[in-house]
C-alpha cells in the first residue's frame, strides 16, 4: 500500500478551479501567552465534528485572540468535555463547521492548508459509495456557492506517526504545553504504526500533515481533476536505526 501526503500546489502550479474561500470554524480556543515559557502561541488543530452549541461559554469563543493562561485555562475546562476520548484542548484549536463566505467553482477535493481537506457533495457520496474508511464529513456553512454545490470538510482521524527520524522536538512547557518543534519538509511514515483501518489520516506526532493511502487517492481521482498534490511519502519502519538483520 503506497501513501500520500495532501499538499497544496505550488502558487505558480496552473488551478484547474477558481474557488475560493474566506471562512473560519465557528468556535475556538483563545492562543495563550504563557507565564512560564513566555511564548504566546495559538496551534491550528482542528475538530470541526466537535458542537459546542450548547456550551454556555460558547459566546468566549467565536473571537480569536490571546488570553493569559488563567483564562485560557478556565475556557479550556468547559471545553475538554466535549472532545474525543485521549484528546486535550490546547491554544487556538478550532471546533465546529467552516462559517463564512465561499465563491468560484470547487474541484472534488480542495484545500487551503495542508491540514485542512474539503470535498464536494458529489465526491463524498462517491467517497462512501466506494468504502473509502475514515471519513468525518461536516457540511461548511456558507454564502455564496452555486445554487446546489455543497462543501463538506473531512476531519481525517488521529491514526499512525511521522518516522521520529524527521521529528525533532524540545521539551514541554509544564504550563501551557508549548514545545519546539522541526519536521522535515517531505516527512516519512513509521512503518511499524501505519493506520490499516481508516484510508485518509493525520499522524499523531504530526497533526497539521494529511495523509491518504492509494484508495483514497484513486478514488477521488477518478472524480477527474483536482488541485490538490499527493506527494509519496517513504515508509520506514521504526526499528531503522541501529538495526543489524
Ligand atoms: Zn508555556
């Protein structure tokens, strides 16, 4: 099984689609500036899955900004509830639809960062009917599209790391969990934790990289053209280093 990295095309790479986008998800945490570390920071994780409609303090976090850590803290109290098992809040992350405005036409697959994966309608029920695994569609609310068009934004499941080859990171800041972090530009996979159950995925150790296997690729290209690049990326099993066979 052959995977692939989700990136955007070079800005000087011909679009097959004009579409475009001006939108932000519904809620999110404030970014911090840490007592203890001194950095102010906000990170780019994203569960759009996760409604916090019924949160009472939910109107705390429609705006982005900074907070001191006592008030990130507090906040990220009443949201820790609602996120999935294993999973803590952290600075700037982001819950709820992609609201705002949108206009153009939309190929079968677009994004605007590499962490972020649209599709149309069409493509996601072409998705589903095929068996692609792993997919978490959530309609984005907005103004503006052709009349008919729908966008949902996936939210690739947490599955499989970078090899720790091309991760280096410093130690965490016991307040805020800020951590330095240096990911090589064209990353590999751990060998001995790819994800076999799920066909589009974010690694754990590499949250703002998306990943696909060939079934999730062959499928949407057979939708026809989209501007969206799929880089190979290497498999390398974790035992690399140091190992004699
Ligand atoms: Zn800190």
């Amino acid at each position: 099984m052959r995977f692939y990295q989700l990136q955007r095309p070079a800005p000087s790479t011909p679009r097959h689609w004009n579409g475009s986008l001006s939108a932000e998800h519904a809620w999110s945490l404030p970014g911090v500036e840490c007592p203890t570390c001194h950095e102010t920071w906000s990170g780019q994780f994203a569960l759009p899955s996760v409604d916090l409609s019924s949160l009472s303090e939910r109107d705390l976090l429609v705006e982005p900004r900074v907070e001191t850590h006592a008030e990130y803290a507090r906040l990220a109290s009443h949201v820790q509830p609602f996120l999935p098992a294993g999973l803590s809040p952290e600075p700037g992350m982001q819950f709820g639809p992609l609201r705002g405005t949108a206009r153009g036409a939309f190929g079968p697959l677009s994004t605007r960062y590499g962490w972020e994966v649209l599709v149309t309608q069409e493509a996601l029920r072409h998705l589903q009917t095929v068996g692609i695994r792993g997919l978490v569609p959530v309609r984005a609310e907005l103004q503006g599209l052709d009349a008919g068009v729908v966008l949902y934004e996936l939210e690739p499941p947490l599955r499989g790391l970078l090899h720790r080859d091309d991760v280096l990171t410093g130690p965490r800041c016991p307040t805020c969990g800020w951590y330095e972090v240096r990911i090589a530009p064209e990353p590999s996979l751990d060998g001995d934790a790819l994800p076999h159950d799920v066909d589009i995925f974010r690694p754990e150790n590499g949250t703002t990289f998306t990943f696909a296997n060939e079934r999730f690729v062959e499928a949407i290209e057979a939708l026809g053209p989209s501007d969206v690049m799929f880089r190979e990326a290497g498999v390398v099993p974790e035992s690399r280093t140091g190992s004699i066979h």
